[in-house]
C-alpha cells in the first residue's frame, strides 16, 4: 500500500525485526529501488500517510485511535452542522407558541370586559327594579361609576335586558 | 350598606379585589416564589462546605428563630391590610411607608437581573435538542489541524458556557457588544413572565400549578437515576458526613441565616402581595409553618440528587485522569494492553517509581487524587452550567437529561419571578390613579417591556459580571435593612398586642408564647447580628471577582481582579438606593407634619384594625 501511496514503482522487500516489544508496534522505512536503494524523505512519507490513513487503517482493520502514526496527528472532521441551527427551530417552535398564548389571553381579557360591562350593566337594573320605584336614592356607588351618562336609562333598559340575552 | 362582620366571604367579591380559585392555589404561590433556583445550587453546596450533615443544625435554628417568625408576620400582614407592600406599610404608619417602598425597589432590581438567568437556563434547554450537545465537543481551530486553544486548554463546558453562551469579556469594564442570541432568549423570557403574570395572579394562579409541582417530578427521576450512578454513594456520603468542628466557625451560622432568609424570599413584598388576596379568616400561622418547612424540606430533597450526579462526575474524573496516566505509562514502558488496570494502578505506579524514577518523572503524569475531585465544590451557574452538563455528558440518553434539567431549573426561577412580579405588580395597581386609567394587562405589558429594555445590560459581554454585582448587593444587605424594619414596625410601632388581635380575629387562636418572644425579641436580634456580621465581612477586603481571561497565565484558572471605583460606586447604591427611602419617607411625613402641625389624619391611626380593613372599602389618603 505504501507503493500505491507515493505512485512510484517501488518494492516492498525485506521485513527486519528489531527492537520487539509487548506491543505490536513498527518501524518502516520506505526504500525507492528506482533511484538505487535510497530512503525516500520522511516529509513525503507522512504526507502520502496523511493522504491515505483511511485506507490503511481500514486494511489493518483498525481506526485512527487505535493504529496510531507517531508524530502524524490525523485531520479532524469537523462536527456535523445543520444548515439552520437546530436551536433556532426550536426557538421559533417556543416562541411561536408563547406569542399565540398571549394574543389569546389579551382577546379573551378584552371580550370579557365587554362582557362584565354588559352583565353589571344588567345586574345594577335588576337590583334597581327590585329596591323601590324611586331609583334615584338606591343606585349603588359602582352602578353609578360604570354607567355615568345613562342615570335614566330605566325604561330604555327594559329592552336592554331583553336584546341582551 | 352595612359591612356585617358575619359575612366576610361577600366581602372580597364587593371589594373588588382578586381573590385566589382555592387556598391550594395560593400555598403553592407561596411555595413557588420560596422555593427557586437557591434550593438546588446554593444549599447543597453550603451543605458541602460547611462540614455535611453538621450544617443542618444551625439552618433549622435559624428556620425556627428567624425564618418562620418573619414568614408568619409578613402573611398575617398581607392578609389582615389586603394591599400590597406600599399600602400595607402605608397604613400601619405613614412614616413606615419606606419599608413598603423599599421593598418594591428591591423586588423591581431582583426581577431584572432573576430573568436573565433565566434567559441562561432558556439558551441551554433549547441547546439541549442537538445530537451530540453542544458543550460535550470542542470546535475546531481554523486550519482545522487541532481543537480551538481556548476550548483545549479549559475544557468543552467551559467553553460554551463562557464563549458561546455569555461571550464573556476578561474585565468588567469591558462591556462588549449585545450578544444577539441571548437577546432572542431573554425576549422569549419575557415573553412568558408576561403571558403567565398578564392578569396578576388570575394567570399565575393557573400557571403556578405547573411551575411548583414539575421541579418536583424532574428532582425525583434524577433522584432516582442518580442513585444509580457509579460514585453516587461516595457523593452523598461526602455530602452528609457531619464534621462537627465546622460549627466552631462562625461563619458557619451566619450563612445558615442568610441561606434560610434569603431562600424563603422575605423582604419583597410578594408575600405580602400574596396573602393580600387571601380571604380575611385565613390561618396564615398554619400557612407560615406549611411553607417554610416545605422550603427546607425542598432543599434537602434537591441535595440528594445533585451530590449523586457530582458523586458521578468526580468518579468518573478520577477513572478519567488514572486513564490518561495508564496510557502514558503503557505507552513509555512498552506494555501491553490492559497490563495496568485500576485497580493495580497504585502497586504499578510504586514498582515503577522504584525501579525507574527518572522516567516516572519525565512523564509528568497528574496525581489523581479522588478526594480532589470531591473537593471541587461549585455553587451557582457554574453548578448548573458547568459542572451538572459535564455529569449529563456522561450519561446515557443525555439530551433527554439535559432537557429535563433545564425545564425543571426553569420553572424553579419562574415560580420565583411570579412573586418578583407580584411584589412590583400589585402596589402600582393599588395606586388609584394608574388602577383606573389603564387595564390590567396593559400595566403588566409596560412593566415586562420596561423590565426587558433594561435587562438588555446583562446581555452584554460583561452582563454575567454585572449580575454578580446585582446579586451580592442588590439582592441581599436591603433585604436584611428591610426585614428589620419590617418586624420592629410591627412590634414597637403597631404593637404587638394589636397584632395578636389581629391575628386571633383571622386565625381563631391567640398567637402562642413562641411567636411573641421571637417577633418581640429574638428575630430582630438576630436580623441585627446577621446585617452587622454581614456588613463586616464585605469591608474586611476590597470587593473582587472572579474573570474569565483567555490571556491570562494561570488560564484556566479564572483571574482575580478588583472593582474599579465607578463599579464600586454603583455597587453601594444598588445597597442603599432601596435602604433610603426608610428614613427618606419617615423624613417627609415629619416635615409634613411639622408643617400642618393640626392636622389629625398624620397620627398613627390608633383606630385601624383587621376587622376595620376588611369592611374598609376606601383605601386611607394621604
């Protein structure tokens, strides 16, 4: 495989064993016949490995953590990134739903306000009809708050009560 | 139309107050707003440092002198006057309206900086659903030959907590730039505060069901999966051995004060404002008791789980850092795969020094040192942020995890910021001139709008800086200013034996002996020996913290560095901006009434009481 790498015709000849360890570990040397026996560059070796770790680690059957070059550190991969940001889907999905949250509660604030203003509306008449004829003298405090401008409105509002509904 | 004393529950309805669905509703407020994001960074690690299980002792004598007395008095407070903190102190005494007025500052500057911790925990949880976290690789550097330096030379948490969360700069004065991630995050915050506080505590009772009982659910599984963990058990035994020499150290008992005050959120004027609403008969003693022992119940509860996961995370470190020496040792000595394992790790390591001690030497190799690992006691974010995501790493299905653990730190702090809120909310309403010119969800919108616009500060490069600053100053020397005011207001101005009354008329019993000896003596004692020793301790050295400097020799080790006098300055009046308006109103209702010297409607109304107030419609003028 070393001659694949560096594209030369070269020869692997002689296995010398030196140096044995517990560990299964080697030296090379890369000899080019070509050019009558001499080593080729370290610089050119490394930079044939770096070009094909992944073929010779695949043929040891081994990976970058367990076959290890000393003195070559392997090109990392950078870590997989989305083209949009995961947490900026998830975000907008949060977001989304807070905004929708809150346009639903000012609406439902608003209708019930209209409705509180029509129901006391009706309640105060309803007490007013119950007290005495002469209304004038019974209103509660809150019924004149609310209904400023309509003081006599008893007659008019016997139809209020009645559409109301 | 008479006001019957025999039909109170009409009452509230007339009165047109708002008024809790059901008294569960408002215990859990109560608990809600106690129980936060104290419980589950800041006792655990004050459990650690002070010696375990020895710790307990001093917490719950100061549950029972100071925590529950000062709780007990600000609910009978709320509940017998039914406003918020300007009025109730208003009426007690005109010159007493400071305590009222300072307790709303303070509230409003604790909501500011509370939120954008929040945003923090909001930018993790929405982190949390990448395959894998973010914060367990480092980025690469540019030529893409090796990780980035800064992530490399700290670790992969770190770097995400400081760079790509806060994109932190090395000094104060530093303000950066706006960090616009965090601007979406704390916008989102916002967001939700007010859609939960739109209309008071209509809303928050409705969402307070949610936010107070989930953090229970979540610290149960992790309880439960945390005892599963390797070194869980080393974790916790860490934690609650009692070493009782600790309590020889007074430094010991005066945070155990401050924890339990702090932690049951006296002071704001939330839980004035929450027991406001409550209906006049109410058994606001009982209530008192039920939330401060919970509280502390929550916090040992929330202990167990985080030692377990820290048990966790130091074991695995130590395997971690004997790995790395085994690798180095096989690799210099030529051995074998799996001829040093752990366990024989220590007879290796002795047989090698021995018999080669110059090539033991060159290897530099770490000492690993379990008790280190154990040692390295966080508290605060970086508990949460650093070291608990480094455990979730660690574990199996870690997104899950990671997910589960945001969402429950969440709604710890957003219980707490409903009482924030509420402390700000309900005395603005009670001010007849706003109440009737804008509706409710209005005032609420203007005030998160306010609250955000202001908050944008903390997104700065130097906002985590700042929000130290807010927390040790703003949130802690005017609360203990306030408490004092508020328990000796009650029991030399009021009168106690008024309040006894009061309280009899609500609850149905006279308060006991032990109520009137701590709200007569013992609880304003002790608030005064914790603000002295307080005090003292922050002027024995020059204010520093902690930067975080990229450049700095000791990287990664955080550089320590002193205020310079402008921060200094904004730091003492954060302090004493809510501390003055006590004597400031008490000063112009004097000159006031010097001025009108006949003027009867200045004397403190002899003729106010809690049966008064609750057939009271009129609020009393000024």
């Amino acid at each position: 495989f070393i001659a694949f790498s560096t594209n030369k015709g070269i020869l692997i000849s002689n296995v010398l064993l030196c140096n044995v360890t517990d560990r299964v570990s080697f030296w090379f040397v890369v000899t080019d016949s070509s050019k009558n026996v001499t080593t080729i560059p370290g610089s050119e070796v490394e930079a044939a490995i770096r070009l094909n770790r992944n073929r010779i680690n695949s043929a040891f059957l081994l990976s970058d953590k367990t076959l290890q070059f000393l003195k070559i550190t392997s090109t990392l991969s950078p870590p997989v990134e989305p083209s949009t940001p995961v947490w900026l889907i998830v975000f907008g999905v949060v977001l989304c739903l807070i905004v929708a949250g809150i346009v639903f509660l000012v609406v439902a604030g608003i209708q019930q306000r209209k409705k509180n203003k029509e129901s006391t509306e009706r309640e105060n008449l309803e007490e007013k009809g119950e007290v005495t004829v002469t209304v004038e003298n019974g209103i509660p405090c809150e019924a004149l708050d609310l209904k400023a401008g309509h003081i006599n409105g008893v007659f008019a509002a016997d139809d209020e009560r009645f559409t109301s509904l | 139309m008479s006001k019957d004393l025999s039909v109170p529950p009409e009452i509230p309805k007339e009165d047109g107050r708002p008024k809790w669905d059901n008294k569960f509703q408002y215990i859990l407020s109560c608990i809600g707003f106690a129980v936060g994001l104290g419980n589950v960074w800041r006792f655990p690690y004050l459990c650690q440092i002070h010696g375990g299980g020895a710790f307990l002792i001093p917490y719950f004598i100061a549950l029972l002198f100071e925590g529950i007395p000062l709780l007990h008095l600000e609910l009978a407070l709320g509940q017998c006057l039914r406003k918020g903190s300007i009025g109730a102190w208003n009426t007690i005494s005109p010159y007493l309206g400071g305590v009222g007025v300072g307790s709303w500052m303070v509230s409003v500057l604790v909501s500011l900086y509370y939120n954008t911790v929040l945003t923090w925990v909001m930018w993790y949880f929405i982190n949390s659903f990448q395959e894998p976290l973010p914060w367990s690789v480092c980025p690469l550097n540019e030529n893409r030959t090796g990780l980035n330096e800064e992530c490399y030379e700290s670790t992969a948490v770190n770097y995400f907590w400081y760079r790509k969360t806060l994109n932190i700069t090395p000094d104060v004065t530093e303000s950066g730039t706006l960090q616009w991630w965090l601007i979406l995050c704390l916008a989102t915050c916002w967001a939700i505060v007010y859609l939960c506080t739109i209309r008071g505590i209509e809303t928050t009772g409705k969402a307070i069901y949610v936010t107070a009982i989930f953090p229970y659910l979540v610290l149960t599984v992790f309880l439960i999966h945390g005892l599963t963990l390797p070194g869980a058990t080393d974790g916790l035994a860490y934690l609650f051995t009692p070493n009782l020499n600790t309590l020889k150290n007074p430094r010991v008992w005066l945070d155990a004060a401050t924890q339990i005050f702090f932690s049951l959120s006296l002071a704001f004027g939330g839980l004035i404002a929450f027991s406001s609403y409550n209906p006049p008969k109410n058994d606001c003693e009982k209530d008192a008791v039920t939330v401060a022992v919970v509280n502390s119940m929550t916090s040992l509860y929330a202990s167990i789980p985080v030692f377990s996961v820290l048990g966790f995370k130091a074991t695995t470190g130590y395997w971690d850092c004997l790995d790395r020496n085994i690798i180095s040792i096989i690799n210099e000595f030529d051995l074998p795969e799996e001829s040093i394992m752990r366990q024989n790790y220590t007879a290796w390591i002795n047989f090698l020094n021995s018999s080669y001690p110059e090539k033991i030497a060159g290897l530099k190799l770490k000492s690993c040192d379990f008790q280190e690992f154990l040692d390295q006691s966080v508290s605060g974010t970086g508990l949460a942020f650093i070291t608990f995501t480094q455990a979730i790493i660690l574990m199996p299905g870690s997104q899950a995890w990671a997910i589960l653990f945001f969402i429950m730190l969440f709604s710890l702090g957003l219980s707490s910021m409903f009482g924030n809120i509420e402390g700000v909310f309900t005395p603005l309403l009670e001010l007849q001139s706003i109440s009737k010119s804008i509706p409710k969800e209005l005032l609420s919108g203007i005030i998160c709008l306010i609250c955000f616009l202001i908050a944008l500060c903390f997104t700065l490069g130097s906002g985590s800086y700042w929000i130290d600053i807010f927390d040790s100053y703003a949130g802690s020397l005017p609360l203990l200013v306030i408490a004092f005011f508020e328990v000796i207001g009650v029991a030399y101005v009021y009168k106690i034996k008024r309040f006894s009354k009061d309280v009899k008329w609500m609850t149905g019993r006279k308060p006991n002996l032990y109520w009137q000896i701590t709200w007569r003596f013992i609880s304003p004692l002790l608030l005064l020996i914790v603000f002295v020793a307080f005090v003292t301790l922050q002027i024995q050295k020059p204010p520093s913290y902690t930067a975080w400097n990229p450049k700095y020799e000791g990287f990664p080790m955080k550089e320590e560095k002193v205020y310079p006098p402008w921060v200094l300055a904004i730091c003492v009046l954060l302090v004493v901006l809510p501390c003055v308006f006590v004597p400031l109103v008490a000063l112009f209702h004097l000159i006031k009434r010097m001025r009108r010297s006949k003027d009867p409607s200045l004397v403190p109304p002899e003729v106010f009481s809690c049966q008064g107030a609750s057939s009271n419609f009129s609020h009393p003028k000024e």
